[in-house]
C-alpha cells in the first residue's frame, strides 16, 4: 500500500493586512490552482476591476514551448474572477505558470505551478502523494468584527505552504460570514474577497491545488445550510 500523508491546520486569522505588492497591483487574489484532472488543471485569479485576463503556461524544464489558456474579460458581477483552463497538459507532467493582466505579465515573488493527474493505472501502484486538510479560516475585519474578534496566526498558511502539499482540502468554514454579509450576494462576494486576499495566503494558492466543501459559515449564521 502506497503512503498517504498530510497536513493539518485550524486557522484563527489576525486583523487583515492590506495587499499592496506592487508587482500585483492590478490583482486582488491569487492566482490560485484550482482542480487537477490528466488532460485540464483549472487555473483561477481576481483582478481589482475589469480586466483581460489570460494564463501562459509551459512544463517545467521546457520554457522555449509557452501555451496559453483563453483570455477573458474580468466583470464586476462575478467578483472580477477569472476562471480559465489549462487545456493542453500531458498526464503526469508538471508545469509553471504566470498569469498575464491587460497584456503584462503579473511579477510574484513565489513560485507558480501545477500538475497533471499521474497516469498510474495499469501501469504502476497509486503514486505517493501529500496533502494539507484544514477549515475555520476566520480572518479579521474590524468594522464588522464582533467586540472580541477571532482571528490571529496568519503564518499558519506559510506554514502549510512550506511543506508543499500536492493539494488542499478546505473542509469548511473556508471564511465567515458576518451579519451584513449573510442576505445578499454583494456581502457574500464581499466577504470571499476579503478572506482570499490575505497576503499570507498567496503562496499556498499559487502552486498547491485546491477543493473545498462548505459548513455553516460559508453559508451564513451558525448551523445554516445550503437552504439558508
């Protein structure tokens, strides 16, 4: 039997800093890694407005073949998100990445990349892999913050991000949701905004890959659900 490690964390985030790396100041968020399957791996970043927005993208070892995903126009109703493919991987290989804002390519001070799936199926055992599992991410905002606010310890994501788990499960409660965020859409994006913009959080977004399911305060008050 193949070993499986990972890594565990429960964060309680400090009061929230502002992101003003100057290299990213056209970003608001990421980029991040999302999904990895054999042919495609999700790619992801939010800009601070309307933006195009493309990713390029070459295996590691081989710069001299850059591909590129589509390129989109970030837009004010989804959050200024981008979510693009990476459509040409080949199984089992791994790949950097930089993401490019308005025709210039974003500058980050961490290291961008991804993988694709292995292909190990009738051909060798499952492959070894790390992962990182953790929820409560409580990232403090002072105006809305109850008297005693929860957060503290951001460096818990540098932490986990030195360790370079292959992905992350975000078990829930990835952020929480306060009273003005919970009955409408504009608190909600409002709120996902200001926890993935944490600039501790960066590095763990930018080459570990990363899947989530939600809990009450993804949702909105204590024990809601997907009904709320």
């Amino acid at each position: 039997m193949k070993k499986i490690s990972f890594l565990f964390y429960t964060a309680w985030a400090a009061p929230f800093l502002l992101f003003t790396l100057t290299s990213l100041a056209q970003v608001q968020s990421g980029p991040m890694v999302g999904y990895s399957e054999m042919r495609e791996v999700l790619l992801w970043v939010q800009t601070k407005q309307a933006a195009k927005v493309k990713f390029m993208y070459w295996e590691q070892g081989n710069t001299a073949l850059k591909m590129s995903t589509e390129e989109m126009v970030t837009n004010k109703n989804t959050a200024f998100v981008a979510r693009l493919i990476a459509d040409q991987v080949q199984p089992s290989k791994k790949y950097d990445y930089e993401v490019w804002v308005d025709n210039k390519k974003i500058n980050v001070s961490y290291p961008l990349s991804f993988q694709a799936q292995v292909l190990w199926q009738f051909r060798t055992d499952p492959p070894t892999y790390k992962f990182a599992f953790g929820s409560c991410a409580y990232v403090n905002d002072a105006p809305y913050d109850r008297p005693a606010p929860y957060g503290a310890e951001y460096e818990i994501f540098t932490s986990i991000a030195a360790k370079k788990p292959d992905f992350m499960v975000w078990g829930g409660d990835n952020t929480y949701l306060r009273e003005p965020d919970w009955n409408t859409r504009t608190g909600i994006l409002y709120r996902n905004t200001h926890t993935r913009s944490l600039p501790e959080m960066q590095p763990l977004l930018g080459s570990t890959h990363h899947y989530a399911i939600w809990d009450d305060h993804d949702f909105g008050p204590n024990d809601s659900d997907r009904g709320f």
